[in-house]
C-alpha cells in the first residue's frame, strides 16, 4: 500500500452533488486518460439523493467516496478531499468536466520537468470546442464592463480590456504560458504546497476561491501556468445549479460576494481603503442589474453576467 500511494501522480479529488450524469462521463474520461498515469481518485459527495454514489461504485476505475451526511459546501469539501490526497499532484476537478487524451501525462510531464511552478491547468474548452477563458490576468476595474462572459466582451472582443484580462483566449500556439490565475473547474497543485497553504480559503462560498488560492501559490515563490497541449472540455453553468430564479440569484449573489473577497484579499485591502468601498458598490450594483436580468430572460442569464 505505501508502494503504491509513492507511485500515484494525480489525487483526483471531485466535489458532488446530484449530478450523476455528468459524473459518470467524468470518472470514465479520467479512466480513458489515467492509464499510463497512476491517479487516485477521491469523490467527496455533498448528501446525493441520485444515484451519483452507484456511479461512483460502477466506475472503471476505483474510487474513494468520502460521503458527507449533507452539504458541508463546495470548498470546505475540496478540502476533505485535499486531506486525503497521496498522490505528487492534487487535481481540483469539477464533477461537469471530461479530460481529453493525453491531459494527465502532458500534465504530469510538464510540471515533473518545472519545479518552478506551484500549479497549472489544461487548457479548459466550452462544450463547442471554444476557449472559455480561464486561464486569466486578476481581472481590473474594467473587467467589471469587459469581463469573461460581459455582453460588451461578445460585441468587442479585441478590446484591450478582455485581451489583457483573458490572456489565455489569445495566446498562440502550445508552449506552457504563465498567468495570474486559473480556474477550480480544474486546478492542479502540488500536493505539498496545498497541504501547506492549508488549501482552498473556506471564507469564500463557491466562486474566486481559484484566484486567491493561486495568489498565495505565487506568494509563495512558485510560478502559475496554463499547459495549452493538456486539454479538457467544461460543460459551465449545466451541472444543475442554475436552472431556476432562485438558483441563479443565489449564485449572482454568491459569485459577487466571493469577487469581493478575492479583490480585498488578492490586494490586502485594510477596512478603511477607500477601493474597498468601491468594489463593494460596484459588485453590489452589478449584482442588482444581474438579477434584474435574470427575472426578465430566466432561461438565459447566467450568475457571473453570461448566458449558457
């Protein structure tokens, strides 16, 4: 058993809850990609009532099922996993996700070979096969305008603004890059140096966690990179928790809140600083017109601004 657990390069750990369908297409891609790449798989599920725990049970490759009585949220329960992680590397991997081949080994030779770098992802695809721009600069004022899914960024794509922000969707060719941040759809992190940094900030709800959890990586003296040759596919916004109005405000809700905290504490913003004010004001406006939108085209806006 020690053996085996020194051997094992990814811990895989996956948060769920009711989403059994798109769990079983994940754990079955990272069957289809694990074989010359040892991984242990850890699926912490948040109270399931689907048949999510069977899916796990019948998947192709074994699985730790770490089953909480409800749900204890989607951070703290990224760090039940993290605690059971043997593996060199600690994957943050979204249960509405499917690796493409070859992303674990291109992964796992790429950070073998840059000891340099605290964490990486593959590069994370829309459904259609388009970039979906998460591997990102932290985002400026005026990304609160010219953001990820903005209206103003599908109208004016080429504008400064995105281009600077989303540098990722405009990088070119396969070569490693480095950026500010990445997403938890999938983030891969040394399994010591998330120990150490005692893992994902449990202050924060569901969103941005990503971003505050690399700028400690980068704090702590280690680059971050996107691995454009490792490739994945995310399925955002379809994995069930935004399909009624009340759903997508409480995410609108959540997702501003948490691009509060990750401003404030990516730039160590003390209570009187007046830009903490302003963000707070800001988001909260934001927060407002989204949810506004939201009422009026239910089907269509999603809780960070976009549509799915």
């Amino acid at each position: 058993m020690e053996r085996a657990a020194r051997d094992v390069s990814f811990s895989i750990v996956i948060v769920n809850m009711n989403a059994a369908d798109f769990l079983e297409k994940c754990l079955q891609t990272i069957a289809e990609t694990s074989a010359d790449v040892p991984v242990q798989t850890i699926l912490v599920d948040n109270g399931s009532t689907d048949r999510s725990l069977d899916v796990a049970r019948q998947a192709p490759l074994p699985v730790t099922v770490l089953r909480q009585d409800r749900n204890i949220g989607y951070v703290p329960a990224n760090n039940v996993g993290l605690r059971e992680a043997t593996g060199k590397y600690v994957m943050f991997l979204n249960n509405d996700t499917e690796l493409h081949p070859g992303c674990l080994s291109e992964l796992a030779r790429f950070l073998d070979g840059r000891l340099d770098v605290g964490a990486a992802s593959p590069q994370i695809l829309n459904s259609d096969g388009t970039d979906q721009g998460c591997a990102r600069r932290f985002p400026s004022v005026a990304n609160g305008l010219f953001g990820r899914r903005s209206v103003l960024t599908r109208l004016f794509p080429n504008n400064p603004w995105s281009k600077r922000f989303m540098v990722g969707r405009h990088h070119q060719g396969d070569d490693p890059f480095e950026v500010e941040i990445l997403s938890a759809a999938c983030l891969v992190v040394r399994t010591d140096l998330a120990k150490q940094l005692r893992g994902m900030d449990e202050d924060f709800q569901l969103y941005w966690v990503c971003a505050e959890m690399c700028s400690r990586v980068r704090a702590a003296g280690y680059k971050v990179n996107c691995v454009p040759r490792a490739r994945l596919t995310h399925h955002e916004g379809k994995g069930g928790s935004t399909k009624t109005f009340r759903q997508r405000s409480r995410m609108t809700i959540a997702f501003n809140r948490d691009a509060y905290l990750a401003y404030v504490k990516v730039h160590g913003l003390s209570p009187r600083n007046p830009r903490r004010w302003f963000a707070a004001a800001a988001l909260s406006v934001r927060a407002g017109c989204l949810m506004a939108l939201q009422l009026l085209r239910p089907q269509r806006a999603t809780s960070s601004g976009g549509r799915n």
